[in-house]
C-alpha cells in the first residue's frame, strides 16, 4: 500500500498522510517519500502550491509512528534521521494544511510547518510527547510559542493535553475552521487562489515570513525592502503593472 499519495492537478500538488488505520503516524518509509515528494515540487515548474492533509475522518498525523522508535540503533542515528517536518519547511512553494482530525506530536510539527492552517471543526491538536518522558524535535517549541504565546505553548508543551479546534482557532494556531465534508475542497480553493499569482512573489513572501520570525525590526524591513526590489524586476511584475494599466487579467509565468 502507499502510504503517501501524491498527485498534481491544476498547478496544485496534493499531498496526503495515507495510513489511517494508524491515525497516519509516520514511518521512515513515509518520511522518505516526503522528502522526495518535497524535491520534486521544488523542481517542478506546474507546481505553484501544496496542499497537505491525512487520509480518513478521524487524523490528519499522530506524529511519527511509536513502534519505529525503538529500531534506531542509538539516540545519534534517531536525530540524524530523514525528518518529514524538515521535508514541509524546506517546500519553497505555498502549503495549506487541511488539518482533518488529530495533529498531534509530529502531526502537529508537520502542520506548523506549512504556511496556511485550516481545520475540521472536530479536530485536535496537541503536543503529548511529555507524557512519554520526552519532548518534540521539528521546531514543536519555536513554532508553538511564535504562534500562540509563551504561557498557551507551555500549557501545551508541559501538560500535554490536545485542545480543541475551536481553542485552536481562538489562539490564532489556525486560519479557519470548516465542516469535515468541506475541508479539502476549502484547502484547494486557497491553494487555487495562490497558485493564480506571481510565483516568484509568492515564494518570495514566504521566505520573507519566515525571515521575518527571526529578525529585529530594522534588519526585516531592510530584507523585506530588498526582496521587494528582486521581484519588482521580474517579468511577471513588468506584466502585473502593464495589466492593471490594461485592465486585464495578468498572465504570470515565473519569471
């Protein structure tokens, strides 16, 4: 059985957790095609956006899968392990996440990791490795306490109880919530919508985001003016002005 399913339609590249009778934990083997997956829609040009989610009604990831654990043959070789959340940060492309259920240890990692956050409005989010005896790995910290504060991340991070999606929305650690029956087609909506602009803009603004995260306020707006500079001498952007003067559509093309 493949275990993640992968399919590119409409410049949209779908990615989807496809383990569900295992809450789709994540194996080695899942987090190589990952990796892999992540290559290839850098390198693809009719790749403008992704779209992650699990498979089934009840999670979108648990994290990695607790019975691989043990087959590292030292703590060593388990922190140099291919890592899936590493995969979705290095995505130089727009990912919306369809959080479809439980995202909970990596699973919740995972969804940090891309730049857009929708949910089922029965899922659950948590950070449960403390009740294991250990803590998480793919940026669970950073990621939780840039996006919901430090008092809501250590609630999560020490006590390890899920919230819900509804607390999820209120702390600002999703976009929107949305009826399970319309997740998906909600997601490919905001991916359709950024797969339609400029892409060089696009991914420009994504790394000026993530820039963004770590750099005093003087230092980000001189990168974000820079940036600002690379796109504004682009074709697509010679193409934005020329059509806004036209009062057409513009017709972007990556370059």
């Amino acid at each position: 059985m493949n275990h993640v399913l992968f399919e590119v339609r409409d410049q949209i590249a779908t990615l989807i957790l496809n383990r569900p009778e295992k809450l789709n934990a994540v194996t080695p083997e899942m987090a190589d095609a990952m990796v892999a997956h992540v290559k290839d829609c850098n390198a693809r040009a009719d790749v403008r956006a992704v779209v992650l989610t699990g498979a089934g009604e009840r999670a979108f990831c648990a994290g990695s899968d607790i019975a691989d654990l043990d087959g590292y043959d030292s703590p060593w070789t388990f922190r140099n392990r291919p890592d899936y959340c590493d995969a979705i940060r290095a995505l130089r492309k727009p990912v919306v996440c369809a959080i479809n259920g439980y995202a909970l240890g990596g699973g919740l990692e995972t969804a940090m990791s891309c730049d857009i956050r929708i949910a089922a409005d029965h899922a659950k989010l948590g950070a449960p490795e403390v009740k294991l005896g250990w803590i998480g790995g793919g940026g669970m910290s950073y990621m939780l306490a840039h996006s919901i504060g430090p008092s809501n991340a250590s609630l999560m991070l020490m006590g390890g109880d899920p919230i819900s999606a509804q607390q999820a929305l209120q702390w600002g650690l999703v976009s929107e919530l949305v009826p399970a029956a319309e997740l998906l087609a909600r997601a490919q909506a905001i991916a359709a919508t950024l797969a339609s602009r400029p892409p060089i803009a696009v991914e420009t603004a994504k790394a000026n985001v993530r820039a963004a995260y770590a750099m005093p306020l003087e230092m980000a707006i001189q990168y974000e003016r820079d940036l600002q500079t690379v796109c504004f001498a682009t074709e697509d952007a010679n193409e934005g002005r020329a059509a806004f003067k036209a009062r057409r559509p513009a017709q972007f093309k990556g370059r």
